[in-house]
C-alpha cells in the first residue's frame, strides 16, 4: 500500500483535492489542508523531509510583497465607487435615449455600457447588478423577450472578464510570470470582437423576431436633437476620460498597473465628488466589499501556494506535463483539449479558483510547446468567462436572479444565456484559428520572445563585459603598434652606427 501511495501520489493529491470541492469546502482552506495533509503523509512514508515546510513562510511572504496584486483592490474600489455613484445609471439612461428609435435599441445600449463600464470597472457583479436593477425593468416594459433581455444583460457584465482593467488578467499575468501591460493589450481587440459579436446576435435577432426586441415608443424617448447631444457628451466624457487615465497611461508605459489602477481609484472619486454623490455611506460600503475580496483573494492564492509547493514536491508537475505533452496534435491537440478541460470545470469553479489551480499546472506545458504565454492568458480568460455564465452555476446569473423581478423565472435566466456562451465558444475558437488577434508590443518584442521560445536568440550582451572586452583589443593591438615602432627605430639606429 506505501509503495502504491509513493508511486502515485501526485494524482492521488489532485483526486483528493477535487473530492474537497465537491463536498462544498471554501477553496483556500481545501487547497492550503490538501497541501499539508500530503505532505504530512509524504514524510512520514519518507518521500519528503519536514525541511520542505520551512520553504512555506518565505513563500507567503513573497505574495504580500507583490506589487502587482496592489491593482486588485484599487481597480475593484474603483469599480464600486463609480457603480455606486450612478454612472451606469446615466449611461443607460442616456444611450437608452440614443438608440431608442432602433430595433433592439435597449439591447445594444445594454451591450454598449457594459463595454464602457468593463473598461472601467473590471468587476462583473458591479455591472452586472446595476444594468439588472436599471435595464430590465425597462426592457420588459417595452416588450422585450424575457430570455433576449436577461441573457444580454448578464452576458454584458461578463465583459469586465475581458476588456481591460480585468481583475482575471492581473491574475493571470501573475500568474504566467507576464506583464499586465502586455496582457491588456493583448485583450482589448478579442475583447471589442467579442462585444461586436454580441452586437450581430441582437441584430440578426431584431430581423428574424422583430417582435422580440421592439423600438421605444415616442412617447418614450423624452431626450431630442440638442438636447440629447449635450446629455451625451456630458455623460461619455467622463468615464472615456478615466478610461485614458487608467489604460492610456499603462499602454504609453507611463505607469505600471498598480500606478495605473491607483490613479483610477482617485479619479472615481473626483467623478462621484463631481455628481454631488460622494458620501461616507459611499465611501464605508465600496472599502468593505474591497477588503472582502481583496482578502478571498489574497487567502486563494496563499492556499494554492501550499498546495503548489507539496505537489511540485512530489513531481506533481512532472506528471501533469506527461500527461498533456503526451496529447497527439501537438500544440492544435493541447489548446483543444485543455479548453475542453477549462470549459468543463467553469460549471464548478469561478475563474479565480482557475487561475490559481489549473493556470500554474499549464502553463510550464504550454511554455515547453512553444506558446506565447500572454496569447495564452488571454484565450483561457475568455474560455473562463464562461464560469460566469454556465447555466445553473454561473454567477452572473446569480447576481441577476438576485435583483429580477418575480416575473422572470430562473428559466428564462439559464436559456437567455445560452446562446452568449455559445459566442463566448466561437470567440475562444477565433483566437486558436487566427492568434494575430491577440497583439501586444511591437513586432520586434514578439520575434525576439518567439526565438528566446524556441531557442534561437542570441544570448544577451552585458555591456560592461563587451566595453572591457573593446577595450583589450584596443590596448592589445596598441600594444602591438608600439611593439612595432620601437624595432623601426632600433633599426633606424643600427644603420646610423654602421655609417
């Protein structure tokens, strides 16, 4: 039975862990236990030593000092401040007013703003709340199909999933040991494809069933000609503002995200200041949802460390690599079936538990296969953004079903979402079939990350070493010079004497 255990004891770890989340255990506790009872159990049939331990506190300490965690809390404060200060409101409000005259005008004011309020908020239950609790109503007033308007409305929020400032690409940045400047940028273009994608499914929705999504009536559409005009440019700026604030000076490389993410704290507090809408009620409810998950956060990752450790300790990793570079395909075969694998698991785990489980197990494989690992970070961010929206675990439609009225069955929430995890699927399959979507840097950068993959980049040059290295062919062939000035002269001098 010992040797048995020996043999098998990295997949007899990750058994037991999934065991531990299927019986309902908080994930940071199941992860950080499943660690330490293995290795408990790996010292004692003398597979480990108990010095193994001493590696844990170092660890942890490494996760507090981390800089790049800081954007969580202050993208997440930012979020809530601006969510809570009315901004969705207006902007429902206002791009409702826009397109209302258009079939399907709310849906595609609805997808519009959760664009917006993903570029600015980065949290799905943020958004996904405010449009349920403003556009709904109003959808169904107006004769919207219950499962268009609930399906649109919670696959909206999803994309704080995926269009920058994204809490799930910090972490994957993180994770996969990449910048966050690299991964946002490598996101923005599947993420407006994905928001446009949306679009056409509204589209060609309001052509086959017009009935489904009706134009506002006149009698509705109280803003007009100028008026409406200036409502826009007064409630766009704004937010468009802070967008360039935060993103457009991570791009320019003017500051890391976590500078990044500060500013945008700020300046969410200057706009709610600005609406007259800052308070300490505000203020008290945005800081304590903060701390909560910045905390979850924080004790996942320290979870999945301990977990991490023992299993690398059992050459838990060296097993997982046999087993997916053993796929046939090749790369194709990996992206296929770790997608499949991805997928399966977003109906049980969100994508935090994803990214601090299976991301640190795959990406040493997909690394070894010769993928970028920011296009990497992306596709499995936007095959996550499925979790929010599997029926019946998601949580988007869970924060929906949590602020729809009794009319709406929980029925019509789960087939309103299908057909968006189905684009969220095609969307996943773009990506592998055409990669350039996925562009970040310049192409100089990329060449030189793809030879460094592959092996054949020439090995850096330490400039010190190369000028002290010019420098002693310098003195060397001046060395050799005055060598060959002082025969000449020797010479010069022999024939003198013998004149």
């Amino acid at each position: 039975m010992a040797e048995f255990i020996i043999a098998n004891m990295a997949p007899l770890m990750f058994g037991a862990l999934v065991m531990f989340l299927l019986f309902g255990y908080p994930v940071a506790f199941a992860l950080a236990a499943n660690g330490i009872v293995f290795g408990l159990i790996g010292i004692e049939l003398g597979l480990l030593t108990p010095a193994l331990f001493q590696a844990l506190p170092e660890r942890i300490f490494g996760i507090m000092a981390n800089d790049t965690l800081l954007a969580i809390p202050f993208f997440t404060f930012m979020g809530l401040v601006l969510e809570r200060s009315g901004m969705a409101e207006d902007l429902l409000d206002t791009i409702g007013q826009l397109f209302g005259p258009m079939r399907g005008g709310l849906a595609y004011a609805v997808i519009f703003v959760g664009a917006l309020l993903a570029a600015t908020t980065g949290v799905v239950a943020a958004s996904v709340i405010s449009m349920g609790l403003i556009s709904l109503p109003i959808m169904l007033r107006y004769g919207y199909d219950k499962r268009l308007a609930s399906g649109v409305i919670a696959a909206s929020g999803t994309l704080a999933q995926i269009i920058p400032p994204s809490l799930v690409l910090i972490i994957m940045a993180d994770q996969l040991g990449r910048s966050v400047g690299d991964m946002y940028e490598g996101a923005i273009i599947p993420g407006m494809i994905l928001t446009s994608m949306y679009v056409g499914y509204v589209v060609i929705l309001s052509i086959i069933k017009p009935s489904h999504c009706p134009a506002l009536p006149p009698e509705a559409r109280t803003l007009r000609g100028f008026k409406l005009g200036m409502r826009v440019i007064t409630t766009m700026v704004p937010p468009l503002l802070l967008i360039f604030l935060v993103l457009g000076t991570i791009f320019l490389g003017i500051a890391t995200p976590t500078e990044g993410g500060a500013m945008g704290a700020a300046g969410a507090l200057l706009l709610a200041l600005g609406r007259k809408r800052l308070s300490f009620k505000l203020l008290k409810q945005a800081m304590e949802t903060t701390g909560k998950l910045s905390s979850f956060v924080i004790f996942i990752l320290v979870g999945s460390t301990v977990f991490g450790l023992i299993f690398r300790a059992v050459n838990g990793d060296l097993w997982v690599e046999h087993l997916l570079l053993g796929l046939p395909g090749g790369q194709v075969g990996f992206l296929i079936v770790v997608n499949i694998l991805v997928f399966v698991l977003a109906f049980f785990l969100d994508f935090f538990e994803l990214s601090f489980i299976i991301v640190p197990l795959l990406a040493p494989v997909a690394d070894k296969l010769g993928i970028d690992l920011v296009w990497f970070g992306v596709l499995l961010a936007v095959n996550m953004q499925t979790s929010f929206m599997h029926p019946p675990f998601g949580f988007a439609l869970f924060y929906l079903r949590s602020v729809a009225p009794p009319s709406i069955k929980t029925t019509d929430i789960y087939w309103g979402a299908i057909p968006f995890v189905c684009i969220q699927i095609i969307m996943v399959a773009i990506i592998i079939i055409f990669p350039g979507v996925v562009s970040y840097g310049d192409d100089a950068q990329r060449a030189q990350a793809q030879m460094e993959r592959d092996g054949t980049a020439p090995p850096p040059v330490d400039l010190d070493t190369l000028m002290q290295q010019q420098g002693g062919e310098a003195a060397e062939t001046g060395k050799k010079e005055s060598e060959s000035d002082a025969a000449a002269q020797m010479l010069k001098d022999l024939q003198s004497d013998k004149k």
